[in-house]
C-alpha cells in the first residue's frame, strides 16, 4: 500500500472515529459534562469535522494526480465530481431528516464549488479560504448568526424553504460553506504538497502546533484576572469572541482546529510511514477508505442499536429527558468504531470499496475517469 494514502486514510479513520463519539453525545448525552471525560468528548468537537473536510479537499487533488490532466480528462474530472456533489447533496438532505447534523450535503456544496477549482495554482486556495473565513465574519454584522434556530431544541425554523435552505446551507448551518468550505480549500493546498519530501510533514507539524499554541495562549491569558479600567467589556467580548466553539466558527476556533488537523494528519503521515507492514495499521488505513459508508452507517444503525441498548428513543434531538452518562456513551463509541472495523474487513476481502463509496462511483463514472 502506498505509504502517503497509508497515513492519509488513517487521518480520515481518526476523523470518523471523533465523528462517533461527537455525534453519540449530541444524540443522547450532553456536552455539559465537566468531569475529565467529559472534557476528553468534547476536545472531539470540531477536530474530527476539520479533519473530516481538510482530508476531502486532498483527496480530491489527489484524485487529479492520477491523471495526465489532458483537456478531455480534466472535462471529465469535473463531470464526476459535479456528479459526486449532486449523489452526496442528495443522500444528505435525506439523512436531514433522520439526523439533523447532517454533514453530507454540506460536503457536496462544497465539491460543487471545489469542481470549479481543480486547476488553478495552489496559492490560490489559501487566499480564498482566507476570504471566505472573513466574509463569514462580516456577515455576522449584517444576519443575526442564530436566525432560525430554536436554541433548546436546535431546530432550525425554515430548513425547507428556499431562502431558510440557501441560509442554513451557506451561513448558519451547522458546517456552512461560509466559512467551513475554507477547511476544504486548505485541503486542497495541502494535496498539492509534495508528501514524500518529510521536511513537508515537519514543518507542516510546526505550522499546526505554533497555531494551536498561540489561539490557546490567548483565550488562558483572556481567563487571566487582570486589572484593566476597560476590563468590564473587553473581557465580555472577548470572553465571547475567543471562546465560540464550533458554532459560530469564528477565527480562533478555525485557526485551533485547523492547527490540530495540521498535527493529526503528519503525524498519521509518519505512523503510515513507519509502520507500512503493521497489520492494525493496515486494518485501520482501510476502514478511512470507507468513511463515507461508516458515516451513515453509524448515524443509522449506530443510533438505532445504541437507542434500544439504553431504552431511550432516538428523535435526532437533544432530549427532554436525563441524558446518558458520558462514559458509557465514549465506551459505545469505542466498541462501535471497533464493530465497523471489522464489518469493514471482511467487506474489502470481497469488494474494492464500502458500499456507499461503490454506488457513488458507479453513479458518477465517465469516460476517462471511474
């Protein structure tokens, strides 16, 4: 197995692992848990999804690469992502209503775009998601950020309406193509890296680790108590500005989770490099072939197993009732991931691809590409 796809499914298996316990807490616990596992889950929110998106965006370019590029192939590179992105839109607005979290269709607006993008100089795709982080910040000033949304339920109000969908899909959704889709673009830099030259891999780590650092210094140094005549007010708005998580994804919280996702992936990187002839290794690369199959697969059959083990009925929602102990919950979510890791196996000793990954394929082959 090539040693850069080696690390690069393993960052896509971390993904979707963070992804179960992220997506088992929203439905049945809670992330007000302040005990040490409860703050471990929560250290999950927004890194797996980053990851999820960063990996999306390189494995797109990677995909070009395999290719001479000529005027006919690079056609129908864009005609079978365009059709990817339309298979994704589809089957995620579907999965909406059983999983209201849904990050597929969100995915496929976001290929819709990147199909439009395959070609260009990769300098450019840090100045777009750049400007697309920062268009998210300037339309705050102008859209309430939580227009639609009932807090307690997080149900949004016009989901179904053309302009509460065009608003939910590219402002105020949950992973919003303003400005989730800079996550992506990132992504698609990255592809363009040359992964067999370490020195990427280490300064890339470097990069990560010097933007994790300095976002956590300063919301510590925000939590500092000290004196300031304007101290009132700023510590307010900062309080507020640096400490969002997830939603909004304002600046800090972008900049921490792409920094983290930097790490991740290097360091999976090294282990697929270290570690080639590992058959865990090997075992775990293949099941971040199938992230796609494993995303529904667990938002289905994951919540449906989990909901009869516990008694406790699945809406998609938070529930009125007490919620599950976190514990229990991060010990489903282990024991989940290890169950799709080995359906996963015993699927690819058959078949190439996850299922989900198959139909996708077959649906979207052209002429020059399959």
């Amino acid at each position: 197995m090539n040693q850069r796809i080696t690390g690069f499914d393993l960052a896509r298996a971390y993904a979707i692992f963070g992804m179960y316990i992220v997506n088992f807490v929203f439905c049945f616990g809670t992330f007000r848990d302040q005990t040490w596992i409860g703050k471990f889950t929560h250290l999950f929110i927004g890194n797996s999804t980053s990851i999820f998106i960063i990996c999306a965006g390189m494995g797109m370019v990677f995909l070009t690469n395999r290719f001479s590029n000529s005027a006919e192939e690079k056609s129908d590179l864009k005609s079978m992502i365009a059709k990817r992105a339309l298979f994704l839109t589809v089957l995620g607005i579907g999965l909406y209503n059983w999983w209201p979290g849904d990050i597929l269709h969100f995915y496929g607006a976001y290929m819709h775009i990147a199909a439009f993008l395959l070609f260009i100089p990769k300098r450019y795709y840090l100045w777009m998601a750049l400007g697309f982080v920062l268009i998210f910040q300037l339309l705050q000033f102008f859209i309430p950020i939580f227009t639609s949304w009932n807090l307690e339920t997080t149900k949004y109000a016009d989901f179904w309406t053309p302009i509460g969908f065009l608003r939910n899909t590219c402002y105020n959704g949950w992973n919003a193509i303003f400005p989730w889709f800079a996550y992506f673009l990132v992504g698609m830099y990255l592809g363009k890296l040359n992964w067999q030259d370490q020195r990427t891999w280490r300064k890339l780590f470097l990069i990560g680790f010097c933007m994790l650092f300095v976002c956590k210094a300063m919301r510590l140094f925000i939590l500092c108590d000290f004196e300031n005549p304007l101290r009132h007010q700023f510590y307010i708005d900062s309080w507020n500005y640096l400490m969002e998580d997830y939603f909004p994804a304002n600046i800090p919280f972008m900049v921490i989770t792409a920094g983290w996702a930097f790490m991740v992936i290097t360091t999976c990187m090294y282990i697929g490099r270290q570690f080639s002839s590992s058959k865990f290794v090997t075992l775990l690369a293949q099941t971040g072939k199938m992230t796609l199959s494993l995303y529904v697969f667990h938002m289905t059959v994951g919540v449906l197993i989990f909901s009869v083990l516990t008694h406790k009925k699945y809406t998609g929602l938070p529930q009125t009732e007490a919620p599950i102990e976190t514990s229990l919950i991060l010990l489903y979510a282990v024991f989940f991931f290890a169950l799709s890791v080995t359906a996963g196996y015993f699927w690819r000793k058959k078949y190439k691809n996850g299922p989900l990954e198959t139909l996708m394929r077959r649906i979207s082959e052209t002429k020059h590409v399959k």
